[in-house]
C-alpha cells in the first residue's frame, strides 16, 4: 500500500470522525436554541441531573479536550470543580445559563478552529493522558480516539437532555 492511499484513508477516517463531532455539536446547539431556561434549569428525570448541570459538564469536557490533543490551554479549567467532581446537587453555586451557554459556544468555536490545524499524522499519535509506554503497547489510545469517545459522551447527555423539551 503506497503512502499516498494511507494518507487519503486516514484523512478519510479523520473526516468521518469530524463531521460526527461537528453534527452532534450541531444537534445540541440546537436543542439548546429550542429550551426555555426553565426546561433547562428541570432535571431530565426524577432524582437525575438538571439540563443545567449537563450544559456545564458538557462544556467542560469539551474544555479539557485542548489539554487531552495539545492544542493549546483551556479556557476555564475552574469549571471541572462544579461540573466534573461534584454531583450536580453539591451545593456549589453554578454560573447562569447564559454564562453556560456562551462557555459552550466559545469552547467549541476555539475547538473547531485548533482542530483544523492538525494534520493527518497528528490524529493517530499519543494524547496527554495515555503514557509513551502504554501507547506503544495501545497505539490505538490516540487523539482521534478522543474525539470518538467525546463524540459518544456528547451524543449520550444530548439524549438526555431531550427529555427537557416540551412536546
């Protein structure tokens, strides 16, 4: 196999995993356009987390990713305090919907923008959280990889967050 057939299936593979990314992306913004603040601020079930709380989570996992793929500095790693070691129920005062969502737009616009940076090779190399020694045993635990289980994350607390809205 030439490197030129590599190069167009890797960039092929990378392309699917993107345009995934960018529709659930799509699909929650526009879920988020179609809740009131109130449908927002319920929990998606009894007993389970408030829409508020995903919008958070969502945004600051999507925050950690610049550090996971090296792309650069978060832009509010405070939030993993409220959003992704305590329980939505913690008591710890959270942001107003509106700093939420404008959190969630300025995190995904600078991830659109630092991913169209990459090239290719750089999708199937090591991310932050995986050892040199553990990804020369699992190549696979690679920065595309993220992406995918990112991808999934997302499209699961979507899913939840459905539930909000009225029929």
């Amino acid at each position: 196999m030439s490197t030129m057939t590599t190069t167009t299936e890797k960039e092929l593979f990378i392309k699917m995993v993107l345009s995934n990314w960018e529709l659930q992306i799509n699909r929650m913004n526009d879920l988020l356009g179609k809740l009131s603040d109130e449908e927002l601020s319920a929990q998606t079930a009894p007993g389970r987390n408030t829409g508020v709380y995903l919008l958070g989570h969502l945004a600051a996992v999507s925050d950690g990713m610049f550090t996971f793929l090296g792309l650069g500095e978060r832009l509010n790693p405070e939030m993993d305090e409220i959003f992704l070691r305590n329980a939505d129920n913690s008591g710890i005062e959270k942001p107003s919907i509106n700093e939420l969502k404008d959190y969630w737009n300025k995190v995904n616009a600078l991830f659109a923008q630092k991913i169209d940076q990459l090239h290719a090779e750089e999708w199937f190399t090591r991310h932050t959280a995986v050892s040199e020694a553990d990804f020369a045993k699992e190549p696979h635990r690679n920065k595309l990889n993220i992406v995918i289980n990112r991808t999934n994350h997302l499209s699961y607390h979507s899913g939840q967050l459905a539930y909000l809205a009225k029929k």
